[in-house]
C-alpha cells in the first residue's frame, strides 16, 4: 500500500466508515503508523467528520435535498460529456489564440483528461495526443472561487512556456477546461500552473500540477 | 536466473536499522521508536477502545511489549515493524475488551451520557470550538448546494458513495473531487485557526 493506493481507492475516507476488509484494513493500519502524511489526513476526515455531524445537530447543515427529475436529466452522464466537450470546443478556441501553435487542431478526435491535484509528488500522466488531434485536460482550480483564471504550461526542466490562455471559467462541474493542441505536448515532463485574481487584485498562482507526456 | 526482488522503500529500510539499534542497546533508537509510531498508534488505539485513556494505557503497554521483544534480538522480518507494532495494539486492544465483557464491566451508556464529561479540557474545548467554526465556514463557503449535500449524506448520514452518485447522477470522480476539496479547505481554515490562536497567545 502506497499513498497513490490510499487516494485513488479513498482508504481513509473508508477506513473511517469501517468499509474496508479485514485484509485492507490490517494493511492500512500498519501503513499509516509509518506514514505521517497519511495519518493527517486521517485525522483530519476524522475531525471534519465530527465537526459536520455535530454541525448537523445544531442546524448548520440543513437535511439533504433530493434533485427533482429535471436536475437530473442535466446532471445525467450523457448530459455531462457532452457539456465537457461543447465547454472544451469552446474553450480551445479562446485558448488557441495565445498558444503559439500555428497548426489547427483536430477537434473531431478530442482526449479528455481530467487532472485532479493530489498532495506529494505525484505526476500525472497524459496520454501523448495524436499528430493533429487536440487534448483537453479538465483541471481543478481548487476550492475558494475566484473572478479569473489564467493558466499555462511550462515544460520541465527548462521553464519554458509551451502553451498558456487566458479568460478561463471553470465550467462543468467547476473545472477548467484547458484544450491544448495534440502537438503542443511532445513526451515529457510539464507543469500546468493555474493562476486566479479577484476584484483588482494581481494574479496569484492557485494550484501547480505536474504532468508527463510518455 | 534471478528472482525479482522489490526494492526496499525509506519505511522498511528506516525500520530495520530501527530494530537492529534497539538490539544493540541504542537507547536513542528506542525513542526514535516512540517518535515515530506512537501518534499512529494512539489513533488506532483510540479507534479501537473508543476511551482516550484507555487507548494512552494501551499505547504505553504496546511500547513495552515491543521493546522487551526486540531488546532481545529483534524480529524476523525487521521491515515489518510497523505491522508488528500494530499486531500488538490490536491484540492488546482486543485482549482488553474481551476482560471487560468477563468482569461485566461495560459501562451503562446512558449513564455514561449523563455523567459529567471529566475528560474535557479548556484546550480540548478550544480545539472543539476551532473545528466548529472551520466547519461552519467551509459550509457557508460552498457555493454549491449539491456540494453540501454530499457532504451531509456522506459525513452525517453515512449513505453509500454509490447511491449517492446514482442519485444525485454525479460520477464517482466528481464525488471524490468535492471530497478532496473541502478537506483541503477545511485544512487550512483550522491552520488559520491555529496560527490565529499562537498569535493571541504571543499578545497575551
């Protein structure tokens, strides 16, 4: 067990709910004993917990509401891929004006990746886009909205800018739609930065995923 | 031919020159011991008897067995410490529960209910009043009501991730995502919360 193992199958959210085997769970516990990252993060899904059910108690968190049939047709997966791509087709088009790629994309063949910032160093790879072809990575721009996003992506370990947009909204279900150019992403390492402003303020960077083309 | 052989991770290696000192009488080791595993083992312990005290006793007990096992001459497989050290917790945990239900000397919950909470603590008391209000203030700052709602099944009702997602139709990966995100926000409202309560602290 590893943490990438501990994330991807939500041990500790299960561990907490007692869900896991009894195999999983022995394993678990002897590898947060060692693992001071994980143990924090499993006590505080343990606080949170706490903190939400006696936020129950008092009221602050109203009973749940059950989505009525129209909700759930706009919700529905069919509904979902298709807001990504109409969203990404958007977006790739706002983007490509700042990207120095002189070749039109494919958009009949996108790649849609979503990329999900997780604690340590985990890189996350990213299929190589086909020559032509378009890739769309849907990214996380963290909790606390913002006014404006920005974002692009440097190669690793030059720095050197290989893409970057600007006037981006998160938009299905609150990710940032990055549509990149097949081409633009040769194998390597990256690192896509987001950076978000509010009101008048300067842009700060929000979130920094690395990523691999294989 | 050679056998494949996994390579050895910081934790195992860490571990066995941990018992290979303790066998050697470094005393240095056997705190470097109690540094490392005694948080983790609090927690389990603490899961386990559900009695803070109880899980301090049982950690301090586990500590004892485990050191007087490896004081004379380690383990067998000395990269399983932190398995061997949770063996231990558990069996003691499990040994202890089992002598409670023989004396008949579970406590009366409601009693339990009733009886004044010796155990808090004006520190206590402020850690419960940080971790309210981070809860009271990541609520207000969801923008999202669907989000509050996965939290509120999830969290306080304890409904199934599965039905959840079938019924609010969202996908396992955006349930997981409006998980990961309040945790991270909650994280850095209670260190806010923290560093606030050092810096009143440093004023007084």
């Amino acid at each position: 067990m590893d943490r990438h193992y501990v994330n991807e199958h939500q041990i500790v959210d299960r561990y907490l709910r007692d869900e896991l085997t009894a195999e999983e769970q022995a394993e678990f516990e002897a590898f947060y004993l060692s693992d001071q990252e994980t143990l924090a993060e499993l006590e505080l899904a343990e606080k949170l917990q706490a903190g939400l059910q006696a936020g129950a108690a008092q009221g602050l968190l109203p009973p749940a509401v059950r989505p009525n049939r129209f909700v759930r047709i706009i919700t529905s997966p069919q509904w979902a891929a298709a807001a990504s791509v109409l969203l990404a087709v958007t977006l790739v088009f706002s983007g490509f004006q700042y990207s120095r790629q002189q070749a039109v994309p494919d958009f009949s063949t996108p790649q849609l990746v979503p990329i999900y910032a997780t604690r340590g160093p985990d890189v996350v790879e990213v299929p190589r886009g086909q020559e032509g072809a378009w890739v769309v990575l849907l990214v996380d721009p963290g909790f606390e909205p913002y006014d404006d996003y920005r974002a692009k992506i440097t190669a690793t370990p030059s720095r050197a800018v290989v893409w970057e947009a600007q006037d981006l909204e998160p938009g299905y279900e609150e990710l940032l739609a990055i549509g990149v150019a097949g081409s633009v992403l040769q194998p390597g390492d990256y690192v896509i930065h987001i950076e978000a402003r509010s009101g008048a303020d300067g842009f700060v960077e929000i979130s920094r995923m690395p990523i691999r083309v294989p | 031919m050679t056998e494949a052989v996994s390579p050895q991770t910081d934790e195992q290696a860490a571990a066995a020159d941990l018992v290979t000192r303790i066998a050697r009488g470094d005393p240095a080791a056997e705190t470097e011991l109690w540094n490392r595993y005694s948080r983790g083992l609090l927690f389990l312990l603490r899961r386990r008897t559900g009695d803070p005290d109880l899980a301090e006793d049982l950690r301090q007990d586990t500590f004892q067995v485990a050191l007087e096992k490896l004081r004379a001459g380690g383990l067998d497989d000395p990269q399983k410490l932190a398995a061997y050290l949770r063996g231990i917790a558990v069996n003691l945990a499990i040994g202890n529960h089992r002598k409670r239900v023989r004396r008949n000397t579970e406590p009366d919950s409601d009693k339990v209910a009733e009886a004044p909470d010796e155990h808090s603590n004006p520190q206590e008391e402020a850690s419960r009043d940080e971790v309210g209000e981070a809860v009271k203030r990541l609520l207000d700052e969801l923008g999202v009501s669907r989000d509050r709602d996965i939290l509120r099944r999830y969290y306080v009702d304890e409904e199934d991730k599965v039905r959840i997602c079938a019924e609010l139709d969202i996908s396992a990966t955006h349930f997981n995502r409006v998980l990961f995100r309040a945790k991270q926000r909650f994280r850095a409202l209670l260190l806010r919360a923290e560093r606030e309560d050092k810096l009143e602290l440093v004023d007084k």
